[in-house]
C-alpha cells in the first residue's frame, strides 16, 4: 500500500491545564480556527493518531488511538512510547519509527503487538520538524477504514491517493424500474493511472462500457450484483483489454455507488505459473531419469531420493530420508576392498571444494548383501539449507562382467601356454591360419616338415611358394586346392590330403594334410586349423611292399612255368611257392598296420618327448645344480653368491616346471603302476589343477597293453578335461572294470549339461566334438569301441571298451634303454674328483 503525503501541519502539544484533547490559543483567531478544524478532523477519524515529539513523548492522542491502545489520553500525555509500549521497541514499530527519524521518509508497515493489545495494525509514520505523527488502525476491521473514506474526503484523498492498490469510484444511473443500469466513474486514484495507463481527467465522467468494453460484459454484471446487494466481492481477473491479470475488490461505500480496488497480479501469476511448471519439469526429471538421485542438505543428510535411488539402493525412501548414505552398517569401500573414508566420498569433495565431481566409484557392503558397486557424481546445490545433489548408477553387472573377463582372459592366456607347449611337443606338424588364409603360428614340428626357412603367408594367394604334387596324379597343387583354403573357405574339414611336397631346404618328402575350420561367436569362420604328418618312412615302405609284390608275382609265374617244365619237382615247388604266399601275406599285414601305428605316433612321441624331458633335461638341469654348488663353495665375495644363490633356485624352478611338463605329457606312473594307479593320480591332478572331485572306482583291474594303455589314459584325461570346459559341473567319476574275457573297460561319467550324440554322430569329427569323435576313431581303429550316454540337462556317461591286448608287431623299434644324455651326465658327474655321484629326483 502506498505511503499518504505528510500532514500540512500537525497539532502542537497541549498545554498542563488545557482540556484534553484540545489545542493551546493561538495568536490569532484564523489559527486558532484552522487548528480546531484540524484537531476536530483528527478526532473523527476511525484511525489512531498520534504525535510524538522528538524525545518519543507522546504529545497529541485522539480517539481513536486511545480506543485502539486501551489506554487515555491523560495516562499517554508526556509519557515516553518505550515505557507505555515496551513490546514495541524490538519490534517493527521500534525500528521504522526510528528510521523514518532518523532518514527522514514516511514509513509504512503492518504489525502485531502482544498482550494487552493482541492486535495487528497498519501503522504510517510521518517525520517532521516536531517529532513524528502517527496513523495506524487494526486492519481486522477493514471496513472501518472503508467507513473513513466515505466520511472525511480529506482523509479519503489522502488515503485515495497513496493506496498502492488501483481504485475507482464508479456511480451508477437507474432506468425506468430503478434498476442500475449504467456505471460512470467519478474518479480514480494515481495507482489507477499508473497500472491502466489512462489519465484521471480522461476517466472521469466517462461510460465503464465505453472505456473497457471488452471487460465490461463480465464486470458490469458483477459490480450490478454488489450494487443491488451491497455484499463485497474478491475475485481474480483477466483483461483482455490490457492482456493482463487482476486482483479485484468491489464494495458498496453509498447507495448506487461502487468502489474497485485491484492491483496486477500478472507477475506474481506469471512467477507462480513458472514455479509450477519449474516443479512439474523438475518432478518428472527428478523421478524419470535413468540414474538414482539423491539431494542431502548442507548437513549431508538425505532430504529426498527418486524412484531408482530407491531400487538400486533396495530400500524404501522413508528408510534413507534423513540419514546419510555413509551410515555404520552400509560400509563404503574402495574399488580395492578397502575402507573408504567420509572425505573421499563424491558427496563430501563437492561440498568441501564447491564444485562437481564426476565418476567416483564406490561399494555398499550391506549386510548379507552382495557389494553393491555404484559410480557417483556429486555436485553442490547454490541454495540455503540444501547441500549437494547426488548421481549413481549400479555398475555391479559391470564389475562382474569385468571380473569374469578378466578371468577368462587369465585362463585364454593359460590355455594358450598349454597349448602352445603342446604343439611344440607333438610329433604332427600343426599351424594355425587366419580367415585370409594367412598363418599366425606354427609348431617345430610343422618348421621341420617344410624346412626352417618356409615362407610365411598372409593369404591364399600367398600359397604358390608351397610346392606340392597330388600323389595320384602327379599334377600340382593349387592355392586355392590346399586344406587350409579349402577349411576358410568353405567352412569344411579336409582330411587326409595325400601330397608329395618339396621342402624348402631342397628335399622332398610325402605328408598327410588335413585342415579344421575354427568358428568363432557367430558362426562366422575365424581361421582353421591345420595338421601336416611326415609319413615319408611309411611311403618308403609301402613302396618297397609294392615292389616284393611284384617280384613275388614274377617269381610265382616262373614256379609255374618250372611246374610245367618239370613236374617231379612239384612238391618242392609247392613249398617254396607257400613260403612266398606266406611272406606276402605278412608284408600285406605289415601294410595294414602302418594305418594303425599312425595312430599311436602320436602317444609314442608324447612319451618319448617325456622322457627327454625326464631322463635328459631333467639330469641336465640336476647336472648343472651340482656344478652351481660346487662354483658356490667355491666363491667368497657375496654378491656373486647371491647371483648364483638365485640361479640356483631359477634351477630348481625349472626343474619343477620340467617334471610337471613330463607328467602332463605322459605319467610315469602309467608305465611303471599300471592303468588303475594311473586312473588314480589322473583324478588327484584334475582336483588339484582344476577343482574337479573325481571319484575312482577300481571293480577289477585290467591291464591292456602299453600303447593301448596310453591311448586310453590320455582319452580319459580328454573327457575329464570335456567335464571342466563344457559340463560346468563340480563332480565326475572314473569305473575300471573288465569284460569276461579281460578287456578293460572304463566309464567316465558326470552330472553336468549334457547334450545330444546325435549331434556328434551328424557332425562328424567337425568341431567342436572332434577330440571325441577322435577318440572313438582310434578305439574302433584297434578294434575297441566308445559308447556314448548322454542328454541335454542329465550329463554324460561314457563308456571305452579296450581291445584285447596284442604282442607287439614285428619290426617295432624297442625303448631306448638308457637316454644318451643321461649317460654323458652320468660320465660327467663321475668324472668331477672329489665329488659324490649325482642323486637326482627322477
């Protein structure tokens, strides 16, 4: 509300003996009329007013101030405001009464005093040279006010005209009913001026309908209603002439008179309208975005959190809302399992560096709970009473995933040791190649069949610097024709490519090559595999065979001839005839059984690698040890001790390493303990490298023969190794048992996924059943069998019935006795004067 002017001229004190109320003489009579006109005005108004001098005594009390404060003149007059009104002096009458003094401006306000009063008043204060007048009223009795205005038009046009509030006094003319009919304004204060934009002097006298006529419809029939009823009215309204909003107040002050308050309201409804739809966007924000959202106050305890926050949390809201999230029982921790203290927490740095931080990963480790791993972003919130709002997200699944991968990596990595180590311990040359055709990696064996310097390739195309023959044919082998190609083209096996080949150190030799696609994800094929055998000593053979065939042939056509020639020598002839028959029969056998000592090659080099290993590197690596710690004794100064000291333990080391290669390769126990004890120790090795519980029952043992026995043991390690890669269970079982008539038989079984033979039996010795598919060739090759139970979700069962145990075939080489290596070892050691013989761990 506006201030009014200052009062012309307010009362002067009264006089001790003057009658209450009343003014001093004054030294003329036109004074003395104006100051009682002034008093007599000042003592019919509804509102309270007072002057106090410039010692805060009150001098002039009317009426209605005595009325409003409960209290007389004669207990007021000369008294201090203080002391009659203590309750106002730390109020904010105190304090705007001393600022109108003491900055010279008129003040208004509205306050409450306490008991006796109990009441709110307006309060308007004047400074002025004597001291300060005061207007004030309780504002509860608003109409009072109203009342004023329409008795004493000077006090009217001084509230009228400082009123913040736009006013103006409407008449209304009658018809012939004595109905009000039309309004006219009669006048209009300053405030009225400043929010219409009209003048008073263009206002006044004029029709309502005529200045406002797209809002007389609505107000002209309100203002009838207020006319005819004399009840007030308070609405909100929109002009459409001004386009702007309005709160209106319409009362009745005379008959056919109405008076309108109204002051706009169209920026605290604009501000309204801002904040509601600002909450409504922040709402919808707060409760649909994809992370949880947390907002503490500048205490750090939570205020308010959001649907997800409640989710990921795993809690309800009411249960977070005034803790903090770092409470005792949800322990935050480190990404490396340590505690992590309040000051690094994303929430704490925001408020202490008074800025955002972004990305702080963290875990809850709530009780009986999985860590629950959470990335954080904090950043402070510019607002009183509010400290920061906090962002994250549950990267639990992504930790996870990132353990598992790193795992995996770890155990990739291991498998490509084994493998690796594996290749080059194999006999069979083996190659890996790209889906180009290009070759990543060879084994020795592979370098060996084509020479150290064979060229490396890095597609198909590449292929002509191999030089082959197909040995049916005698045509050259082209690029496009080799397995490899053939396997990365075609997604297909190739199996057995029967090729003389030119090595690159100028010999030639005769080889199998066969190629194996690899599959990658999708089913997409990523390379292949490939595996090239030297079987020249074989062809040699074979070939020598073909020729005894065919002398024995021209040596049977020439008994027949000396049959026809000379017939008393055919007994004779006979006999010499069945010998040759006799000795092709056993040449042909011999042919027969090249295919199947294809098959033990491979078990054969295995043991003889081990046994390098064994008898050779291992006596070696135990040789030098001995040699180390003589050079130790025989060194004084301490760094080369230490220098060797280390070398010594590297020694051990690999001493260890040899003797695990050697058993993984081919057991000593399989040799010198038999099938069952092999069995055995195979089951402690696979719970101990891998995890595996393999249970060994031994019903009756039966001991084939040595390479049989090899071929079985390294089937049963292979399927063991199937339980651990693709049944993902925990448990297996090995079961020895013999037939009637002495055959092995061997049951590996487990509880895991299972899966369909026939999908073996369709693919054919294709990946990824190849190694069983193998294993089954091998055991129907030496006349056993591979029987296969399984089913998707009821695990495995399978059952490796040995062949019946056969001498060995003529002409087979026997087992080095002794290693040449471990002989020199034995001579060097013997040779050392003054030195023990060397005792070394087999």
């Amino acid at each position: 509300m506006s201030l009014p002017p200052r009062p012309a001229a307010a009362p002067r004190a009264q006089p001790a003996g003057a009658e209450a109320g009343r003014g001093a003489p004054a030294a003329s009579e036109g004074a003395a009329s104006i100051q009682h006109l002034t008093a007599a005005a000042l003592e019919s108004i509804s509102e309270g007013f007072v002057i106090l001098d410039r010692e805060w005594r009150f001098a002039y009390v009317n009426q209605a101030a005595e009325r409003f404060i409960r209290k007389s003149r004669a207990e007021l007059l000369g008294t201090s405001q203080w002391h009659s009104f203590p309750e106002a002096d730390d109020r904010l009458f105190g304090r705007e009464y001393r600022r109108a003094v003491a900055e010279n401006v008129p003040v208004q306000f509205e306050e409450f005093y306490p008991e006796p009063l109990n009441a709110w008043f307006e309060v308007r204060a004047y400074p002025s040279a004597e001291g300060l007048s005061i207007f004030f009223r309780d504002i509860t009795e608003r109409r009072k006010a109203e009342e004023a205005l329409r008795q004493s038009e000077e006090r009217y046009r001084t509230l009228f005209n400082s009123m913040a509030q736009g006013v103006a006094l409407l008449e209304f003319t009658n018809d012939e009913s004595g109905a009000p009919r039309e309004s006219r304004f009669v006048d209009v204060n300053s405030a009225f001026e400043r929010i219409t934009g009209l003048t008073r002097d263009g206002v006044v006298g004029k029709l309502a309908s005529g200045m406002f006529p797209a809002d007389h419809a609505m107000w002209g029939e309100v203002y009838v209603r207020v006319v005819q009823t004399g009840e007030s009215v308070t609405l909100e309204h929109y002009s459409p002439g001004t386009g702007r909003h309005y709160e209106v107040f319409a009362y009745r002050p005379a008959q056919r008179q109405i008076a309108v308050l109204f002051h706009d309201v169209t920026e605290h409804m604009e501000l309204e309208e801002a904040l509601r739809v600002n909450l409504t966007k922040y709402k919808v924000l707060f409760e649909s975005f994809p992370l949880g959202i947390s907002v503490t106050d500048s205490e750090g305890n939570v205020r308010e959190v959001n649907r997800i926050a409640s989710r990921v949390l795993g809690t309800e809201p009411e249960s977070v809302v005034g803790q903090r999230i770092g409470k005792p029982e949800w322990r935050i921790i480190r990404p490396d399992g340590s505690l992590m203290p309040p000051e690094e927490f994303a929430s704490v740095r925001a408020m202490r560096e008074h800025r955002a931080v972004e990305g702080v990963e963290a875990g809850v480790a709530r009780p009986g709970q999985d860590v629950l791993w959470l990335s954080v972003s904090a950043a402070p919130i510019p607002l009183d009473g509010y400290g920061v709002v906090i962002t994250y997200g549950d990267i639990s699944a992504h930790k996870r995933a990132d353990e598992a991968l790193a795992a995996a990596r770890r155990e990739a990595e291991d498998a490509r040791a084994s493998l690796e180590a594996v290749m080059d311990a194999l006999p069979t040359g083996v190659a890996i190649v790209d889906a180009d055709g290009g070759l990543t990696q060879a084994n020795a064996a592979y370098d060996r069949i084509w020479g150290p310097s064979h060229p490396t390739t890095r597609s198909v195309a590449d292929y002509h610097q191999y030089k082959a023959r197909w040995t049916d044919t005698g045509r050259d082998v082209l690029p496009e024709e080799w397995a490899s190609a053939i396997a990365v083209r075609d997604g297909a096996t190739v199996i057995g490519q029967f090729l003389e080949i030119e090595r690159f150190d100028g010999g030639r030799a005769y080889v199998l090559n066969s190629a194996a696609p690899i599959h990658g994800k999708d089913g997409k094929v990523t390379g292949c595999a490939v595996a090239i055998i030297d079987i020249t000593p074989q062809v040699t053979a074979q070939q020598a065979l073909a020729r005894s065939e065919v002398e024995v042939r021209r040596a049977n056509g020439e008994l027949q001839a000396a049959n026809r020639a000379l017939k008393e020598y055919s007994d004779t002839l006979e006999e010499r005839v069945d010998e040759r028959t006799d000795e092709l029969t056993r040449r042909t056998a011999q042919l027969q059984g090249l295919a199947v000592e294809l098959t033990r090659a491979e078990e054969r080099e295995r043991q003889r690698v081990a046994e390098v290993i064994h008898d050779h590197l291992q006596q070696l690596l135990s040789v030098a040890r001995i040699n180390l710690a003589t050079a130790i004794e025989g060194v004084t100064a301490e760094p080369v001790q230490k220098s060797l000291t280390d070398l010594d333990a590297l020694l051990v080391e690999s001493l260890d390493v040899t003797r695990s290669l050697a058993a993984e390769l081919s057991p000593a126990i399989l040799r010198r303990s038999g099938l069952a004890a092999a069995l055995r120790w195979l089951g402690r090795w696979y719970q101990g490298r891998y995890g595996l519980q393999v249970a060994v029952e031994i019903e009756a043992e039966a001991e084939p023969d040595e390479e049989t026995r090899a071929i079985v043991f390294n089937g049963v390690r292979e399927l063991l190794f199937n339980v651990v890669k693709h049944a993902r269970a925990a448990k297996a079982s090995i079961r020895l048992n013999r037939t009637a008539d002495g055959r092995a038989v061997i049951i590996v079984s487990d509880e895991g996924h299972g899966f369909d033979p026939e999908t073996l039996r369709a693919e054919g010795g294709n990946a990824p059943g190849f190694g069983l598919f193998s294993l089954r060739e091998r055991l129907e090759i030496l006349g056993g069998q591979c029987e296969v139970s399984s089913a998707p979700g009821q695990g495995t069962s399978i059952t490796l019935i040995v062949p019946p145990s056969k001498p060995p075939a003529p002409g087979t080489p026997p087992t080095p006795a002794v290693a040449p290596l471990k002989i020199a070892a034995r001579r060097r050691t013997a040779g050392r004067p003054g030195r023990p013989p060397c005792h070394t761990k087999p």
